[in-house]
C-alpha cells in the first residue's frame, strides 16, 4: 500500500486539504485526533505516561491536557519523552489501520510529520502552505487565541522552507477552488503512481 504523507504549518488548511481527498474516495488517517484516542484509551500509552508524568496525567480516568501541556511546552526534553511514547504506539496503529484500506493509497495526516520522524515511513510527501498572515488569522479565528500564541506555536514547527525542501509536492491553499484543483489533478498522478507498489 503506498503511504501518502500530507503535512503542513499550523493554519496551513492540511485538514481542508485532506478532506478533498477523503471526497475523492482516499482513505486518510488523521494523525492528531488517532493520537489523542491512543492518550485516552490505550492501556499501555496511558500506564507510560503516569510512569512518566505522575498519576496527575489523568484525572477521573480522562487525560489531563492541561496539566501535561504545561510540563511539554517549553520543555524539550519531556516533550520528546512524551513524543516516545505516543508515536511508536501511532505507527503502530497506523500500520495495522493501512492495510484494512481498500482505496488506491492512504493518506497519512500529521502536522509533524517531519518532527516526529514518520515522514520516513511515507512513499510520498505533500506539504500545504499559505502565507504567514492568513495562518496567523485563521487560527486566531478558529482558537480564539492572540498572534503572540499563535506564533508560540509556530516556533515549535518546521518552517515551510523546511518541509518543502523534504516534500515531493505542494499545495498552496489561498484559493479553495484553486486548491480543489490541485488535489484532483494530484490524486489522478498518484493513482497512476500507486499502481507500482
């Protein structure tokens, strides 16, 4: 099965983009919110992270996001345990999820998608952009948060001109329509491309 990776910056639109192709028939795997089941359901990530964090992480059964976010935000190091134990859990999951797909490809969506190293399990790489001011307002408007926030957040990511450097294509999503276009105009190519795997 060929492993189409779709990433982008925050506000980028990857999920929008994603959606297009899920509307064309593409099986996508979204790598966050399978991230956030695994934190909350699984035995295993759950029994890690309260080794890791303290038997705080989780409240009444619930993982507290607020409580772990404050020990991984500026913190490189808990970060990246924390990273250890949720992303071999998620390609794992992934993995087992591909190959109950029946579409052409899979498509794999991660906003770190090159952070977290699991850009090397994709045959192909996508990366969504927009223009920095356009993020900034999109998220402000979506998390009704501040630019400064925002830019926290931006920080922790690749820039653009990292992710494109890595990346087979991109999509650029100013304009859906034109975006839309892109996508189907990709999607033929990778059909024809996912015929040798």
């Amino acid at each position: 099965m060929m492993v189409v990776g779709l990433t982008g910056g925050i506000g980028s639109g990857k999920s929008t983009i994603a959606k297009e192709f899920a509307a064309l028939g593409i099986a996508v795997f979204n790598s966050d919110e399978q991230a956030k089941a695994l934190i909350a359901t699984d035995a295993q990530v759950k029994e890690h992270i309260i080794a890791s964090f303290g038997e705080e992480a989780y409240q009444n059964g619930e993982y507290n996001r607020a409580y772990i976010a404050q020990i991984v935000f500026n913190n490189p190091e808990k970060l990246a345990i924390l990273n250890s134990i949720v992303h071999p859990a998620l390609a794992k999951h992934f993995k087992l999820w591909a190959k109950k797909q029946t579409s052409p490809y899979v498509l794999k969506e991660a906003a770190i998608l090159f952070e977290s190293g699991s850009y090397k399990d994709c045959d192909y790489i996508i990366t969504v952009t927009a223009p920095e001011q356009l993020r900034i307002a999109r998220v402000m408007a979506r998390d009704h948060c501040t630019e400064a926030q925002v830019r926290a957040r931006m920080a922790q990511q690749w820039t653009d001109e990292q992710r494109i450097a890595l990346s087979d294509a991109v999509i650029e999503n100013i304009n859906l329509e034109v975006a839309k276009k892109e996508v189907r105009k990709l999607n033929d190519e990778l059909q024809m491309t996912s015929l040798q795997f």
